[in-house]
C-alpha cells in the first residue's frame, strides 16, 4: 500500500515537472532501468515465492509411509536418518551434528515425490516442494535469490504453523546441482548452487527451525561432489522401481477405495506389470475405474485391468486403421512373437494384440514367470528368438518380410552385444576396448543367424497353430495369455 502511494506521489511530481517545462527524460529512463532490474529479480522472486505460495495449501503433508508401497529398504533407511530430526533433543545433547540433506536416488515415478512428503509428516514438519529446473535463469543471481526466498520462507511457514521443522523438496536436483564449471551460462548455475551450499551450512542444532532438504535425482553421477560430502546430502537412499511384491503392496494401496469385481486377483496383475513403477500403477488403478464407469459396471473387472495395462504401457488406442493386408501382416507377426515367447517361457505370455496403439502397430506383452536379475546364455538367446520370432513368422505365412521387424532387430542386436560382452560368446571374455568392430559384427551376426535358424524350425513345426491363432487375431484384435496357452494346447492336440 505504501509503495502504491509512493508511486502515485512520484508520478505526480513527474507530470507536474514537466508542465512548468522541466526535461523529465532522465528520470524515465532511470525508473526504467530501476523497474527492469526489480522484475528480473525481485518480480520474479516474488512470483516464484507465489509458486511456491499454491503449493502452501499441502504445506502439511498427510502422506504416510503407509501411503508407500515396497520400497522397504528406502523406508527403513529414510526413517533411521529422519529420527535424527524427530528426536532433535536427544540429538542436540548428544553432540551430533544435525542431519542436512537426503538425496532420493532412482527412476521416475517411484514415489520420491511421496516419500518427502512422508518424511514431512513423520518429522513433523511443513513441506514445501520445488524442482531444480525452476532455478534456471539466464539472468545471473535470479536462481541464487530463489534459493534464498525457499529457505526463508521454509523458516517463516514453520513458525507461522507452530512447527519446529521443514522439508524443503527439490525434484530434479541435477538441473540446479550439476558439476559446477560444466554448463555454457555457468556462472548462473554455480552461484544457485554456492548459494544452496551456503544455505545448507548455515543450519545448526540451535535453529529455532531446522531445515531438511531432500533431493530428488535419477542421475547422481551428474552431481557436483561438494553436494554429496558429509554434511550436505550425506544420506543417499536408493529408490527402485518395485519388485512383485512392492507392485502388489502399491496396487493394493491404489485399489483400496475402488469396488473391484470377484475376478480380480491383484497377486496375477502384480505378476503382469514387470516394469511397472509405482506412477504406473496409480495410473493403471485409475484407467481402470475410467473404462468400467464408461462400460456402465459397478465394479472393476479383470478385462478393464488387463486393458489398462495394455494403454498404460503402449499409449492410447489409435484411430489409424490398418489395411486388411497390413492387419493378417502384424497378427502373423504378434502369434510369432507369441508362440517362440511360449516355447522359450511357458506361462509368459500375457496378451497378443493387433490394436494400434503409440508407436506400435500391435503388440505381444510378456511378463517373466520369475523376477531375474542375472541372465545366462540360454535365457539371452531366448530373448533374441523371441525378437526374432515377428520376422520369421511373416515370412513363412507370407513368404516375405517387413519393415515392422526393424524394433525387434535393433533389440535382439543390443542382447546379442551383451552376450558377447558378458563373455557368452564363441569369443569368451573380451575387452568391451580392445576388441576390433569387425569382430564384433561377426560375433554379433553369428549369434543372430544361429538363434533365427532355431526359431525358423520351432515356427515351422508350428505352421497349423500359427495360422490357427492369426486368423482368430485378426477377428478378435486382442487375445489374452490364458486364452492363447489354451488355443495352443487345442490346436496341438488336434494336430
Ligand atoms: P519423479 O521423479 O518423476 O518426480 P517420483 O519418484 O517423485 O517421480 P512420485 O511423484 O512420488 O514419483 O509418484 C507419482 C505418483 O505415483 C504418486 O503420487 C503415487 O500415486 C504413485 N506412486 C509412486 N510410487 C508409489 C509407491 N511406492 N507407493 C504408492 N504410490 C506410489
């Protein structure tokens, strides 16, 4: 209000000067240059302090661990390092020095956002979220004031709201925190991350208010080092995409305030969502309730599940109609992939589909029977024929083959390239330096004609079934894996 008066007062002056003649100039062009520097610092300060003001509505996170599903390991690390703040004043009589920052490490999508939150309200502490790329500015000292800005206002929240700390959440902490000297406008990015340096040292035990940054960041190798001594972020907890039996905890957390229908079995879609991380299943868990609301069902059934896989996976179904030509083309070539994935894995597979969908023109869903985490030789090969098994299979029905395979090459090049590398070769061990690319190309091209040449035999063997399968394909666009193993065995049986 007194500045608005100000204002108003100078303005006047101003006209009236120039009424008795008096070259005001000067002062515009000042005021100017005065007004350009407060809003590319000050201004837009403020408006990211009024970014940061939205997000005081979830100041207090309700969140808690048990809104966390798996993620054990993260958990019990995170709350041993977070009882350093909760019992603060054993802590302070003890002498240690206070915990300042915990780095969350991992893929997106794996709960770091909510494990922050869950550590705020563990602590017992206001949160306040930001991302590193929201410090980015051409403007030198812009990213070094917002950090100034966040940590004060993290300081004023608490004691607004009574607390005695707060969690100060940056998502993306690489863009703010990489290795200083290395960005082409460093001089910015190095002063936003001394600032955040300085801020960090500047906590001590006897802060009315104390602070906890938690760091968000898939690329830690990216980090400055002097973020990651002791006394910054001296706690990195590693937070990985959910084992079966994290995606089971978490779908049970996403499902619990759906009807679900008596066919559902969470245990099977915990099986059938390999690769799923926990933004995964919160989306599946939701797609699913979207496309029974639309179906007009009161509950969610396994087939709205199975297909919210499938989208969640490949993308939304797409308008684009292939021929009819180009349709008997990608179903002999899914049925191909499905049946080497059956004879490689039995059990493995979980949906064949010729519905357009993202990138794909159909596809063939897999989920292995068991969680691995090595590979020997064999199970390699199988993943290559199963690669291969789309090509191979167009070409017997159809005598030709197409540019459909290209994905599925480029695949089966890569495992093959990891094959000779893990020393499984005809090679032996090899120096991933040393050894020439011609021999590696051989290596590579040897693998691959072998492995095409078993799969070729298996899918001649399984002529009748593959052009049994098609054809129903093509008909149903979809068929799920229980549905394929038992048309397998009847086809078998029959012939
Ligand atoms: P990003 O790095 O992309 O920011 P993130 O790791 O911070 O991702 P979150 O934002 O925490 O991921 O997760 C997004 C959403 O996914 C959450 O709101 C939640 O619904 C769901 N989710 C993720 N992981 C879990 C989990 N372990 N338990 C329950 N829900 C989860």
């Amino acid at each position: 209000m007194i500045k608005e008066v100000a204002l108003g007062v100078l303005m006047a002056a101003l006209v009236f000067a120039a009424t008795q003649g008096y070259d005001i100039t000067p002062f515009i062009v000042l005021g100017g240059a005065a007004f350009l520097i407060y809003y590319m610092t000050e201004g837009r300060g403020r408006r990211f302090e009024m970014l940061g003001g939205s997000q005081d509505l979830d100041v207090v996170s309700n969140i808690t661990f048990a809104d966390v599903g798996g993620q054990e390991v993260a958990k019990r690390e995170l709350v041993e390092a977070l009882d350093f703040i909760r019992y603060r004043d054993k802590v302070k009589r003890m002498g240690i020095r206070p915990l300042k920052g915990i780095l969350l490490v991992g893929p997106p999508g794996t709960g770091k956002t909510l494990m922050a939150k869950a550590a705020a309200s563990y602590t017992d502490s206001v949160f306040l979220a930001t991302s590193g790329s929201q410090f980015v500015e051409m403007y030198a000292g812009v990213g070094a004031q917002r950090i100034r800005s966040l940590f004060a206002k993290a300081r004023s929240l608490a004691e607004k709201l009574g607390k005695q700390a707060a969690v100060i959440f940056i998502d993306e902490i690489e863009v703010l925190g990489g290795k200083r000297g290395k960005h082409s406008s460093h001089l910015e990015y190095d002063q936003t991350l001394n600032q955040l340096l300085v801020e960090m040292d500047g906590m001590n035990t006897d802060d009315k208010v104390s602070i906890l940054v938690v760091g968000a960041t898939n690329r830690p190798d990216l980090l400055d080092s002097a973020l990651l001594r002791p006394g910054r972020f001296d706690r990195v907890v590693r937070v990985d995409l959910p084992d079966r039996e994290g995606r089971l905890q978490i779908l049970k957390i996403h499902m619990r305030s759906k009807p679900l229908a008596d066919d559902v079995n969470l245990e099977e879609l915990a099986r059938d969502t390999f690769g799923f991380s926990g933004a995964h299943l919160e989306s599946l868990a939701n797609e699913a309730a979207i496309l029974a609301m639309r179906r007009n069902k009161d509950d969610i059934g396994r087939e709205e599940l199975q297909e919210s896989i499938d989208k969640v996976m490949m993308g939304e179904k797409l308008q684009r109609r292939p021929s009819e030509e180009e349709l008997r083309r990608i179903a002999y070539h899914e049925v191909g992939h499905a049946l080497v994935g059956e004879y490689v894995q039995p059990g493995s597979v979980m949906a064949v589909s010729i519905t357009s969908r993202g990138q794909a023109l159909g596809y063939t869903r897999q989920a292995p029977v068991d969680e691995r985490y090595l590979y020997t030789r064999e199970e390699i090969l199988g993943q290559i024929a199963i690669c291969l098994g789309g090509a191979v299979a167009e070409e017997i029905a159809l005598g030709s083959r197409s540019t459909g395979a290209m994905g599925d090459f480029e695949r089966a090049i890569e495992l093959a390239k990891q094959m000779v590398f893990g020393g499984l070769s005809h090679l032996g061990i090899v120096s991933k330096e040393d050894l020439p690319p011609r021999e590696l190309h051989e290596a590579v091209d040897r693998i691959l004609k072998e492995t095409e040449k078993s799969v070729l035999n298996c899918l001649n063997q399984e002529r009748r079934v593959l052009e049994h399968v098609a054809q129903l394909l093509i008909r149903e666009e979809r068929i799920d894996g229980t549905d394929f193993r038992k048309m397998l065995q009847e086809s078998r049986k029959s012939a």
